[in-house]
C-alpha cells in the first residue's frame, strides 16, 4: 500500500492532514496552526499517531522522540530566519 495524504479544508490559520501507509506508525494526523501575536505569528505544529509494533514499537518510538523533536525546532528555526530574512528585504 502507498503513502496517502488527506488535507481536511479548514479556515486559513489550521490545517489537519492524515497520513496513511506510514511505516512505523498508524493514524498520523499533522496538525499545523498559526496565531496571531502582535505583529508576529506564533506556529504550532503537532504530530499525533499510534506506534506500530505493539510494545517494542512504543518502546522505540520513546528513545527516538527527544532526537525528532530536537529535529524538527531545528527546522522551526530555519524556517523563522528565513520568513525573517524575506520580511526585512521586502
């Protein structure tokens, strides 16, 4: 079976998409939300889904979290810098 994705149409600053054939998890729905802060805009990105493999795969899944994490405000950041780099020039 392929990957699948299914994006749910939501208002502008939420979008919820729900992954399907992903290979070390089961029910994956991303989250992504913007709000407004002043001038600023904080972002929020939450992954929710069910490890496959029953207790190893959890067992897994709890000492490779810290380093996705680190990983993805890693990219966070970037993408930051970067909106920020686009604003200042504009």
């Amino acid at each position: 079976m392929g990957d699948r994705l299914r994006q749910q149409p939501l208002p502008p600053r939420r979008q919820v998409q729900e992954g399907v054939g992903v290979s070390t998890a089961k029910n994956m729905t991303v989250i992504i939300e913007l709000s407004p802060v002043g001038r600023d805009t904080d972002f929020t990105l939450s992954v929710r889904y069910t490890p496959r493999f029953g207790p190893i795969g959890a067992l897994i899944d709890r000492s490779v979290r810290g380093s996705i994490t680190r990983s993805q405000q890693r990219s966070a950041k970037a993408f930051a810098a970067l909106v920020a780099r686009e604003t200042s020039s504009s």
